[in-house]
C-alpha cells in the first residue's frame, strides 16, 4: 500500500520536476481549495508558468521550460516573470520577451509548434505568445495520473 502511493506521488514530481517541499505545498494547497483533491492538484500543477510554457511548445522538456522562467525570458501579460511556480490564471497571456526570441531553443518550438494543444491553450502558428483560455481539468490535463495514492500518501 505504502510503496504504491509512494511511487504514485513520485511519477507526479519527477513529471513536474519539483522538490517533495514544493509537492507538499501544492498538495495542501490543493486539499484547501475544497472539491476534489487530486483534480485540484493536477489543476494547480498543469497552471504553473514552467508547465505553460512547455506545454505551449516554447521549450522541449519541463526543466528547459524552468531554466527559459528562471533567466527572464518569459513575460506574463507582459510582465516579466521569473518564478517557474508562478500561477497562470484563464485569460493570462505568455510570451516570450522580444529580446530572447533569437534564441535557438525558443526558435525551435516556434517553427515546431506541438502537434496538439490542450484545449485549454491556445497559441497560433509561429507565434511568440499564447494564451490561457480556460483553467485545466482532469479531462484536458495531458499527463494523466493517479491521484488517489497521492492523497493517500500525504494524509497519513
């Protein structure tokens, strides 16, 4: 039982890249917010920045997503931000800053856009921005998951 919710929530961090702080965190936080506990987790993991970012095809991978957060080369509603934890919201709007768009990483993710957007993005073609449109549920969320073991590992 115990080694089952252990590697449940394991798959969830490494897939995230986070720390088991950052985990917890989110996982009380999402306990908080009332409702389903692990949807609202996955929900809290899919609108962070360095998530946003990659699954808006700017950066090949989640920790490439955080390293393009954490040097500035991403804005939010034309804001700089530098936290890959920060928290997209429906309506956000992420771009790459104008001065970092000669970069061969972002470059690439630009000319090669993913091949399927989740619903709740929306980005065009060769475009250096995208938008949040709507917040992510468990049937948009690419990355699916099991949460129950996650809930039952944290609640002990």
């Amino acid at each position: 039982m115990y080694g089952r919710q252990l590697l449940d929530k394991q798959k969830i961090r490494t897939h995230y890249g986070l720390l088991e702080r950052q985990m917890r965190k989110t996982f009380e936080r999402a306990q908080r917010m009332g409702g389903v506990t692990g949807t609202n987790l996955l929900m809290l993991l899919e609108s962070r920045l360095d998530c946003i970012v990659y699954r808006l095809g700017f950066a090949p991978s989640i920790p490439g997503a955080r390293q393009l957060v954490v040097h500035r080369h991403i804005m939010v509603d034309g804001k700089c931000v530098d936290r890959p934890s920060f928290q997209v919201k429906a309506g956000n709007v992420v771009s790459i800053r104008e001065r970092s768009r000669k970069i061969p990483t972002i470059l690439e993710g630009t000319d090669n856009p993913p091949a399927v957007l989740p619903e709740y993005l929306e980005r065009a073609p060769k475009s250096f921005e995208g938008k949040m449109t709507a917040t992510p549920n468990l049937e948009t969320i690419p990355f699916k998951a099991e949460t129950a073991g996650v809930i039952g590992f944290y609640s002990r």
